[in-house]
C-alpha cells in the first residue's frame, strides 16, 4: 500500500472510532469517458476516498477490460450506470432518433425535444435497456443505482422510460434525484435540477423505485472555481444516505474529446486524495456508505 493511501485509511480508522452521525454517498461520475479519468477514480475508491461511481458503457474509455479493474477493487463500493443521451456519444441500440451525424444531440437539443414531447418513448426504452444490458454483461450483475450523464434522466419522457426500465431490469437499483437539501439561487443549474428533480421524485414514488434522500455537488465549472472551498458547503445540511455528486480524474486526450470538463477534474481528483478532505468529514461528523452494509438508498 502507497504511503497517500496509508494515510487515508488511517484517517478513516480514525472517523470509525470516533462515531459518524451520518453516512452518505460520494459518487464519482463519468466512468468510462477515459482511461485517464477511470485510473483516477479506480486510485480514490482503493484509498476509501470515495464509495460509488456511475459507468458510462457508450464511452470510448469502457470496454471490458476496464470494468474488469473497477470490478477487482473494493466490494463495498456501490457501481452504477450513468446513462448517456447526448452528444459526442453514439447509442447502442438500432433505430435509435433523432440523431446527428450518427450520435446523440447536443444536450441542449436534447432538453428542447425532450420539453417538445419529440422524444420517442419506444426508441428511449430500447437505448437504455440496451445500456443497461451492456453494464450487466460487463460487471455480471444488473447496476447497484443509475443516474444520467448532464442529468439527462430527470428530462420528461426520458424518466419514465429510464424507470420503465429500471423497474424492470434493475429491480433493486436505486435512482438519483437532484434535489438539493440546502438550495441556494445563485447556482442556476442546481435551481433547474431542483425543479425538474421534484416531477422525478413523484414519478419515481408512481414506479415503485427508490431515490436518494438528498443530492449536493453542483457548482458553476469556471476556470477559476475552487473545488477545496466549495465541498464543505455540500455538506451542509445533508443527511444520511444523501448523495454528493463529483467529477474527479486526470486529462489525456481522451477526456479532451469527449467533454469540455477537464482540469477540474484534477482539481476535485487532488482535494479527495488530500488528507484535509478526509479530516472534513471526521469534523462534520460524516462518514462514508459501506455497499455491502446498505445496497440501497431510503426513498425521500
């Protein structure tokens, strides 16, 4: 074991003596956007740094290989499928429209056709059990909790067929909302989340399918944002089992074609791998989800 890691798991040690009043779960996204950004989140989840990661199986970053490393790590960590509707990527399934130049629509154009109805219920159905069917064959069980890439699941008819499917395909996954527990105005893509995240509850409840409780980690991906400042204020108010988004990784190439979001993501990679970090939780009195001890998360 590295000596960073070594440190890390002390400190862990150290917030299991002291008690956590709450357990939550820190949900690395975007598995599978490059071998870069996987390696990163492969090193946090060894450390205990971070307990779950959402895998997104249409990326050029996913194969088989890659899920057989993630697979080879902690068995307490929760890996779930990060559905994908937007361009650059291209859908598994046949027949699957609109498109552009063979991929997905831009996110905007995804939200418009999605706010238009122009969305097709049966081609959505067949394309994300089509994902999902590539993440069983991959890691040979169906995902511990699915949520979407840019949030995709929360537009309408997209969430109803995503839990159409998950009902059906992942029966004990559970689904991310976007709710935030301690809202704040001046994030105006948290405030779209909270307004779309209260139809998704409803019809979640309608499905018969589990949700988180309650959702942090979204912020404004300026250049100069400082990650290290702005974790502390996801804490706020969260309670046990709420689920705190984040994006960490390395950049190569890969990640460069495939997302805008770059280094960034190096700057929430290195605050997770800090000592300040885990020291945080210890004084909020936070811990984090062990999988094999709860597999999924209580309904809100």
């Amino acid at each position: 074991m590295g000596e960073p890691a070594a440190r890390v798991q002390a400190l862990t040690s150290m917030g299991n003596k002291a008690g956590a009043d709450r357990r939550i779960w820190l949900v690395a996204d975007d598995y599978g956007i490059s071998r870069a950004v996987n390696a990163a989140i492969r090193d946090l989840l060894e450390r205990g740094a971070i307990n779950a990661t959402s895998v997104m199986v249409v990326a050029s970053g996913f194969d088989d290989s890659e899920a057989a490393k993630l697979k080879s790590l902690r068995a307490d960590a929760a890996i779930g499928l990060h559905l994908t509707l937007t361009a650059p990527f291209r859908p598994l399934s046949k027949g699957y429209a609109p498109l552009h130049g063979g991929g997905f629509l831009s996110l905007r154009q995804t939200f418009l056709a999605a706010m238009l109805r122009r969305l097709s219920a049966a081609a959505l159905t067949r394309e994300i059990e089509a994902q999902v069917a590539r993440f069983t064959a991959a890691f040979g069980r169906p995902p511990d909790f699915i949520d979407g890439h840019q949030h995709v699941h929360l537009f309408p008819r997209i969430g109803a067929c995503m839990l159409s499917v998950a009902r059906q395909s992942a029966p004990g996954a559970w689904v991310r909302q976007c709710g935030r527990v301690s809202p704040s105005f001046s994030d105006r893509k948290g405030v779209v989340l909270d307004l779309l995240s209260r139809h998704f509850r409803r019809l979640a409840r309608a499905f018969g399918v589990r949700t988180n409780r309650a959702f942090a980690g979204t912020y404004d991906f300026r250049s100069d944002a400082n990650f290290a400042d702005l974790f502390p204020r996801f804490l706020d108010g969260l309670p046990d089992e709420g689920v705190i988004m984040c994006h960490p990784g390395r950049v190569d190439d890969e990640l460069a074609r495939n997302d805008p979001l770059t280094t960034l993501r190096e700057r929430e990679y290195a605050f997770f791998a800090s000592d300040a970090f885990r020291q945080l939780l210890i004084q909020r009195g936070y811990a984090l989800h062990a999988h094999k001890q709860q597999t999924s998360a209580r309904s809100s």
